[in-house]
C-alpha cells in the first residue's frame, strides 16, 4: 500500500468510493468490499465522513482516507511519503498515531520517509540517508 504526501483522492469519489475503489481493482466480492470499507472507515474514525467528497474533508481527514484506502487489500508493506508533510503538527501527530496502530492492527510492515526527525518516534528502525547513500544511524 502507499500514502502520499498530498493525499492523491479522486476527487469525484466519496471518501466511502476512494478506499472502495483498490477493492475494485483487485476483484472482490461487493459484499467484502463494503465491510472492508467500514471497518476502515470506522477505524480511522471517519465512518460519519463516508459520503463526503474530498474537497470536503480537512487536510487530515483526507489523510486517514488515504490510509485506509492503502490497507484496503490488506498489504504486507505500507509505504508512507512524507505522510505529515501537509499536515500541521497536531494533525500530523494523530496520522502518526494511526500509521502505527493500523501497521500493528494489521500486521502490516511500515517504511516510512520524511524529513521530519519528530516522525521516527514511531519507529523501531531509523536510516538517514545522506548524499544518495545511508548513513549512519542517529545517535
């Protein structure tokens, strides 16, 4: 699954439609996608917001969708681009928060990149690369 710094919503879609629409994709049933989609949904407390289109969400509304349309198929990698980048920092925090429950929730591996150090408080490995190449591990 991946989540993009600036969300990537199909903006014709309800959020309920954007995490639907991997499902699609990937051929299940009707009735597994729905309970999927509000399981979610509920999980990224957003079940009242499911019939909004993303130019109503808030910026970290529209960010938890991603999240959840990035697991909808269940991966076993999760893959986050500056996942708080557009966020402010409380906003930002609460995404955190929710990137590391639905990785443990689903036993999903989390490789996270950002430029923000604050981000690795969720964490259990840290790289930094430096100049196309990793360097050491911060102290």
């Amino acid at each position: 699954g991946y989540v993009f710094q600036s969300f990537h919503l199909l903006p014709t879609l309800t959020a309920f439609e954007n995490v639907e629409l991997p499902g699609q994709l990937a051929g299940l049933e009707r009735s597994e996608r729905e309970t999927r989609v509000e399981a979610l949904l509920r999980k990224v407390g957003l079940s009242h917001r499911s019939r909004h289109l993303p130019s109503a969400l808030s910026g970290g509304e529209r960010q938890r969708v991603a999240l959840a349309r990035a697991v909808m198929n269940r991966p076993k990698l999760l893959l986050a681009d500056e996942p708080t980048g557009s966020l402010d920092s409380v906003i930002g925090d609460q995404v955190l928060d929710l990137l590391a429950d639905v990785s443990k929730t689903f036993n999903i591996a989390l490789l996270l990149v950002t430029h923000d150090h604050s981000c690795t408080r969720i964490c259990d490995r840290v790289l930094q690369m430096r100049d196309g190449r990793i360097a050491d591990a911060p102290a």
